[in-house]
C-alpha cells in the first residue's frame, strides 16, 4: 500500500476530514476555511436542523440495485450531490480548483468554480464536466456584461449568482485566526507555516515555485489583486446598491442556465423564478454570513411551497448520506458540499477529493438499501417523520 493510500484509509467519512484538515492548514488557512459567523450559531443551526427529522424505512425491499443516477437542468449526474463553490481553494491545496474540477470530471458529479479562486477560469472550464461558474455581481452594469461575457467565452454552461453577499460578514473570527484578504506577510504568519511543512513545501512552496503569488482571477473581466500583500486591500464597497434590477441584467446578458445561490425566503424564491432564474440553491453560506439566520434545511418546505415544480438545490452544514436523503425527501432536487471538499484536497489532493466523493456516493447508496429504496426519486416524505 502506498503512502497516499494508507492516509487515506484513515479517512472514513466526511468528519475526518475536517479533523484531517485542521491537522494538515496552518491556523490562518484553516481558519478561513472553518470560519462561521460570530457566535457561530448559523453554523450549529444547519446542523442541528437535520435532527428535525427522522426516517420510516420500508423492509423487504429487493435493493440488490441502488442507482444514484439524477437528472439537473439537463444534464445527468452519478449522484445527487456536488461540490459548492469555494474561494481562494488553491491556497489550502495546491491548484486546489483543478484538483475539485478533476476528481469531480471523473466521478460525474458538478463542481461549481468559485468567483473568488485563484486560478483562472478558462484553465479550468478546459477540464471536461466543468461548466458550473459562481460570481460576485461587480457593482456597475458595464462591469457586469464584461464579467458575463468572459465566463460565457471560457464555455461554462451554468451560472450561479450569489445573492447573500452585500457587504462582508463580521471578520472578527478570522482575524482572531491570523487571517486577512488579502493576507498580510507578518512573522507570526511565518511561524504558522512552519509548524505545517506538508502544506509549506506541497502547497505554499510549490505553488510560488511554479506560479508565482496568485491573484484573485475571477472576481471581474480582468485580473485583480495578489491574495498576498502587505499594502493592497480587497473592495467590497460595490455591492451595497445591487437589487433585482441587476438580476433581471444578468438573466437578459446570460444565455445559459441560470441559478441564484443564497435564497432563504420564499418570497425571495418567488422573485427569482420571476426574473428568469433556471433554479435557486437554498444556502446560508455555511453559516458565514449572519449569524443567527435560519438553517437552510429548516428553510426548504416554505420555499418549495411558494415555487412549485421548480428546481431547488440545497447547501450549508451537510456532512452525512442521511443529511442528503433528508433534503431529497423535503422536495431538494440536489445537495452541495463545501468545506468536507476543500479539506479532502488540502489532505491529498485530487485523490483526496475522489476519496471523499467515493465516501459519500456509498453512504447514499447503503442508507437508501436502508431505507428501501432504489432510485434517487423514490425519496419523499413518505420516509420522513417530524422528530418533535
């Protein structure tokens, strides 16, 4: 067995990971990565959501063929989950978004790029599969038709507009973990670096060695500012005006599927089917945004009741095959994971990434022979119960 193989052998489900990565980033990295809100109560919110509900499995069920095989806008997927968009990946794991866009070609599941990576785009859209792109709307028209314009040139299919993002969140917890956007070169980041050699050399090291310092790639049409700088700083002044008047922008510049990311309230749902939208994906943002908001889990009833036969996605806080059979049976027609991924990259690349998608792909399979069931949609709320 080689090296490789027997660390990820200690990797047996999407906990692991996080306890993997934490072990792998340095503080400020993993920081970043694991940051919620606040007090953090978004992110105990998502998870405790899925105690809400509780499974009736049906016995005597011929489950000798489980398939995981779903349909979305179009285009049909191994199983019913993906990896959600994920900024600056390519500092926890070397070319982090190329190793996602790969493991995730292979398994014939989506990755959807995140607008605040450090790769560009157009190397990744090259990677078969890869036609899910997630931006950050710039605060002026022009600037939005460019950006529009670049990613329908790099030949994504999809794109997600996040809508939850109008100013930053609070950044106390990141600056309590030493990290800033851009990141700021101080001796104590240093020192964090050192303590973590695997990602020094294997990440950090190699990525300058053969990159140089990255850029944040895709936030506009054009380049924009090193993710390391002692002196430059991130605008997110731009954002505060944005209504669904842009929206309605990019849905009459936007030719291909369309898909708001951030959707809470139903009304909100309603609103965005109105202005043209292919789909929504009810998300919190992991808990990074406000705190105290609503698990999107919570969330999915009342939306799919105000938009009907619509397509409904889901993120934030799932972390088992159970979290996603739960989702699936409230009417979600898809599940997203994010940081479980950014962590499987960090902890073994690209392998790390098929490892944990493998993971995932058999507890569905195991806890729908569970449950009785064999295909994706014969999850309903006939399975469900209320817990109290």
């Amino acid at each position: 067995m080689t090296a490789q193989r027997r660390r990820l052998s200690r990797i047996r489900n999407f906990m692991d990971l996080e306890r993997a990565g934490k072990r792998h980033l340095p503080r400020p990295i993993y920081g970043y990565v694991a940051n919620a809100a606040e007090e953090g109560k978004s992110l105990a919110a998502n998870r405790a959501a899925f105690d809400d509900y509780c499974f009736v499995p049906r016995a005597l069920i011929d489950v000798s063929k489980v398939s995981l095989v779903t349909e979305l806008l179009g285009a049909r997927y191994a199983a019913p989950f993906g990896i959600a968009p994920m900024g600056i990946s390519a500092l926890s794991a070397y070319r982090g978004d190329l190793a996602l866009a790969r493991a995730a070609s292979k398994a014939s599941i989506p990755m959807i790029m995140s607008g605040s990576s450090l790769i560009p785009m157009e190397e990744v859209a090259a990677i078969d599969g890869s036609d899910w792109f997630q931006a950050y709307l710039p605060g002026d028209r022009p600037g939005i038709e460019a950006l529009i314009e670049r990613i329908e040139r790099a030949g994504f299919r999809n794109l997600v507009i996040t809508v939850d993002y109008a100013v930053p969140p609070n950044s106390d917890n990141n600056r309590r973990s030493g990290f800033s956007s851009p990141i700021r070169p101080s001796l104590r980041l240093a020192l964090d670096g050192l303590v973590r050699p695997r990602w020094l050399y294997g990440t950090f090291y190699k990525t300058l060695r053969h990159h140089g310092i990255p850029h944040f790639e895709n936030n506009y049409a054009t380049r924009g500012i090193p993710v390391i700088s002692r002196h430059v700083n991130r605008d997110f002044s731009g954002r505060t005006h944005l209504d669904w008047e842009y929206l309605a922008l990019v849905r009459e510049a936007w030719s291909g599927n369309l898909v708001v990311k951030g959707i809470l309230h139903p009304e909100d749902a309603k609103r965005a089917k109105d202005h043209g939208a292919d789909a929504i994906i009810v998300s919190n943002h992991g808990g990074r945004q406000l705190d105290g908001a609503i698990a999107p889990l919570r969330a999915l009833p009342e939306v799919i009741a105000a938009v009907g036969d619509f397509p409904v996605m889901i993120d934030s806080g799932f972390r088992r095959g159970t979290d996603v059979l739960k989702a699936l049976a409230l009417g979600a027609r898809f599940v997203f994971f994010g940081r479980p991924f950014n962590y499987a990259a960090a902890y073994a690349g690209e392998a790390g990434v098929s490892h944990a998608i493998r993971l995932m792909h058999e507890e569905i399979a195991r806890d729908m022979a569970l449950l009785g069931i064999t295909q994706v949609d014969q999850m309903d709320m006939t399975r469900l119960r209320q817990s109290r």
